[in-house]
C-alpha cells in the first residue's frame, strides 16, 4: 500500500490541475462578461485575484510598458477603459481629457489612493491620509522645500556630486550608469534627510531598502518567496535603523550645539508642530521618512539614467546643454566656487531637454485614485470604491497632443523654468495634488548634469539599434547591467556582457576651450588666493570648469 502511495498522489495532482486550468478559464470568462455589464467601461478582470497584474508587469520589465495600454485602447477606445491590477477593479482612465477629468475632481468624486500593497507597507503617511489630516500633513512637508531649503540643499548636492564624480566616474573608462546613479542617489537622500554621511551606514540602509523597493507595489501576497513578504521584512529592518537614528538625534538635541533642528527632514520632523500645537509621533515620523525615501529614489535616478542616455545618442543636444553649463561655470570667480540656487535657475535649456526625454520616457507609468462615489465618465459608470488610473503613456505619445511624438524635440519646453501643471504632461501631477518635491527632483538633475556635462563626454556602449526598451528596469536585484532601459538583447547571456557609459577625453576645440578656461583661473587675482584654495588646486580637489 505504501508503494501506491506516490502514484495516488500524481494521479489527484493529474486531474487536479486541467480541472482547476479549466475553472479559471472560465472564471475570467466570466469576469471578462461583467466587466462590461451595467454601463460599466469595456475590458475585462483577467485571472481571479491576479488580474490583470503580470500582464502590466511583464510589459513595464520587457521595457515596453506602452504595449499594455495600447492594446486594450485600439481594442475598447481611447477614453476609458477596465482592467484588475494588484487584485482591485480598476478603470483606466486615457488621454488629457482622463488626466484632467482626476485632477479637476481631487477630493471631490476621487482621491489619491495607492495600490494596498504600498498602503499596508508604508502604513500611516501623507499619501494614505485623506481630508484635513492630509492638508495639514502636506502643509507641513511642504515647508521642507521652501526657497531656503533649497539653497541649504544645492551647497549640499555640490559638494556631494563633486565627490561622487571623483569617485566614481574619474579615471574610468566604462561606468555602469543606472546602478552607478542609484547609489548617488541614495548617498545624497541619506545626507540631505537623515545626516547620514558614513558610506557603511549608508551601505548598510541600502540593503533592506533595495528590497523594499521591490515589492512596495506589488500583489499583497505575504508567503515566503513573494516580493510583498520580502518588502514587509525589509520595512521592519529600515523602521529598527530608523528608531536608533532618531534616538541619537534626540540625545543630540539635548546637548546644546550637537544638532540643528533645521539640519535635515528628519530634525523637521521632529521638532515642527502642526498648526494645533501636535507634533508627529515617532511611527508618523518614520512613515513619512520610508515614503519620501521612496519617491527621491527611482523616478529621479531613472530620468538622469536617460538623460545620460539621450546625450551620448544626440550630440547636437548635448552640445546645446555643454554650452549653457560652460557658461555658468564661467561666471565663477574662482575654481573652488559652488552652484547656488540662482545658477540652477539659470539652466532653462538643460531643464527643456530634460522635459522632454521625461516626456519620450516618462520614470513613472501612472497613478492611482479611488471612486468617492459612482459618477459617470464618457457615458460610462464607475462603481463607487473602484481604483483609477492615469498614465502619462497615453498623453505623450499622442500626435494630436505632441505633433510628431517619437521625435526628439526640446523647442516643446523651450524657456521652460519650472514644471508648470498641464493636463497634457502630468510629470510631476497637477493642484492639490502636485509633486511635493518637484523642486527637489529639478535640482537634483540639474546639479549632477552641470557638474557631468563639465567634465565629460561619453559615447553609449551599448548601440543605439541594439536597443529594444526605453523605460528604466530596476528589478533586478545584482544591478549588474549598465542602461537596464536601452539595451535589453533577448540573450540573457548577453546582458552580463554589456556596459554603460563610454567616457573618452576632450580634444580639438573642446581642449583649447578647457585650456583657456583654466588659463582664467591663475591671472593676477588668482595668485593672491589663500595658500589651502592653492593647495586644493594643486591636488586636484576643485571642480576644474
């Protein structure tokens, strides 16, 4: 009887799985059918429970996120239509008639909402409040990017993009670009948000954090091996390392002089009340530090990734942004002497450039609201509780929005010098729900691109007709592949072979340009610098312009 034992397992496991295929075939038939039922928008729910999901996964990791959207608007419409994502009913709204239907009902018949994947792990926040608790909360992060949090943060991200470069960049023949950035990226967050300046520390938060990136929006299936179980693990690690910087910030605080309740976000945090007199608890502090964390993160370390991407491939452009840094550099009255705020202002046709790759590549797919009520949109219903989205897919590649929408055209933004709303090019949303840290982000590629720009031209390793993706993939846990979003050759094989950015030295012009501008920095009043600005000089420490 135990020898029969196995072969009576296989034999229910045999006819276990045709029956339970042919049950969700025709439970998404079934599904697909009520989707479209009572005046509801076409499309269909896809598998139980999954949805839609891998469908929209796999096209965002294949790099051509697009395709997801396109098929089922040449299929049901250009308006609206249904799908299931992350285990909820969700309508889809498209085009600048959708964007500007959600944005102009904000808190009326919609509000912001998150997949609950990312509701559950980041737990109580600005984007997981609604009413007066979210206006107070948003009034008081907001203040965190006012004008003079700014100029304190662009002396900051010099001083630390003039060292990354040196670093990482210098002396290099090849950089792996996207995790190269990455790190950048963090290394400035964890300094500007925490004062966490010791690249062990640094290091050592990266590690949960990369896993919490992976599955903060993902199917909320918590069982060992899904990416959701290992984002709730990784959350638990960065909310430990978090408690015990908090607590030495406090001690800190106490000694007279040993910290600054103005010197990062977290010290903010800590010490501004709302306009009751409440101050944040230390659960709302740490919520509120994961969720920023988050948003500083991919979508910037994405858009400078192609950035890059787009001048090695366009020379005519990157000379138009060479010419406007050269320029500010110039200004300078020594070597030694930092960006501020008024010289990124300055950088109108760097900041139209970048508009516009963020227009051909947008680093976010969409964003998700929920039905405060049933109400009615292009004739159809959406029930009360569904999940809506908006993707700025389905405006930027539109010709009747952008004439001639695939070709590279920075005249879109010209004079551009802020992210204005539109309902066209929702990159940074639209009132009341604008991005609180545009201002941040723009700074932040701005300062980097001056100080790359300045010392470097590079060709793109990877050939331009080898590329098959233009969207940043950072789900890959080694981050070993240079551009993850422009090479993608079917080869897995291939990827372990490819590089990023080719830097090859100035020559012909270019020399005698950087020639005379060195020249400019050792006349008369040069020479009567303090001996330790000569000695950094000689050491090579300053930014050589």
């Amino acid at each position: 009887m135990d020898s029969l034992l196995p072969a009576s397992y296989l034999l229910a496991v045999l006819i276990a799985l045709p029956t339970l295929a042919l049950f969700l075939s025709i439970a998404k038939r079934r599904v697909s059918r009520k989707s479209s039922s009572h005046g509801t928008p076409p499309g269909q729910f896809g598998w139980p429970i999954l949805g839609e999901t891998l469908e929209w996964v796999r096209a965002g990791r294949e790099g051509r996120p697009g395709s997801f959207l396109d098929k089922r608007v040449d299929k049901h419409g250009p308006c609206v239509f249904t799908t299931s994502l992350f285990g909820e009913p969700t309508a889809v709204f498209c085009g600048a008639a959708g964007n500007k239907f959600l944005f102009g009902n904000e808190n009326r018949k919609v509000a912001v909402s998150w997949p609950s994947s990312a509701v559950k792990l980041l737990g109580s926040c600005i984007i997981t409040l609604a009413g007066e608790e979210a206006k107070v909360m948003r009034r008081m992060l907001t203040s965190v990017f006012d004008q003079e949090a700014l100029r304190r943060f662009t002396m900051i991200m010099d001083e630390v993009t003039c060292n990354h470069i040196k670093a990482n960049w210098e002396g290099k023949e090849e950089v792996l670009v996207y995790p190269t950035i990455k790190h950048y990226i963090f290394e400035l967050t964890c300094q500007l948000f925490l004062s966490i300046h010791d690249p062990q520390d640094i290091a050592d938060l990266a590690r949960p954090f990369a896993a919490f990136l992976e599955g903060v929006i993902s199917i909320p299936v918590d069982l060992p091996g899904t990416k959701y179980h290992g984002a709730k693990r990784a959350a638990r690690s960065i909310r430990k390392m978090l408690r015990g910087i908090i607590k030495e910030r406090r001690a800190a605080m106490e000694k007279k002089g040993a910290a600054s309740p103005t010197q990062d976000l977290l010290s903010y945090l800590m010490v501004t009340a709302d306009k009751n007199g409440r101050f944040l608890t230390e659960t709302e502090i740490i919520n509120n530090l994961l969720l920023l964390l988050v948003a500083s993160h991919d979508t910037t370390s994405c858009t400078v990734t192609m950035v890059i991407k787009f001048l090695g491939e366009l020379p005519h452009v990157y000379e138009k942004v060479l010419a406007e840094q050269r320029e500010i550099a110039m200004q300078k009255k020594s070597a030694g002497e930092g960006l501020t705020r008024e010289d990124v202002q300055k950088m109108r046709d760097t900041w139209s450039v970048v508009l516009e790759i963020m227009r051909l590549v947008p680093p976010v797919a969409g964003g998700f609201r929920v039905a405060l009520e049933d109400f009615t949109f292009c004739g159809f219903t959406i029930p009360k509780g569904w999940k809506l989205m908006w993707s700025p897919l389905t405006t930027n590649n539109d010709p009747a929005v952008f004439p001639s929408p695939k070709l590279f055209d920075m005249s879109r933004f010209a004079r551009s010098s802020s992210p204005a709303p539109s309902p066209r090019l929702s990159r940074f949303g639209r009132p009341p729900r604008m991005c609180l840290g545009k201002d941040y982000a723009q700074l932040q590629i701005l300062v980097f691109l001056h100080h790359l720009v300045n010392n470097f031209k590079w060709t793109n390793a990877i050939p331009k007709k080898r590329s098959s993706s233009t969207r940043c993939r950072s789900h890959h846990k080694d981050f070993r592949f240079a551009f993850d979003l422009i090479m993608i050759d079917r080869d897995v094989n291939s990827h372990r072979k490819l590089m990023g950015s080719r830097l090859v030295s100035k020559a012909g012009h270019e020399a005698r340009l950087d020639k005379k501008m060195l020249m400019s920095f050792f006349n008369a009043e040069a020479l009567m610098r303090s001996v330790r600005v000569i000695n950094e000089v000689t050491m090579g420490h300053p930014r050589m312009h």
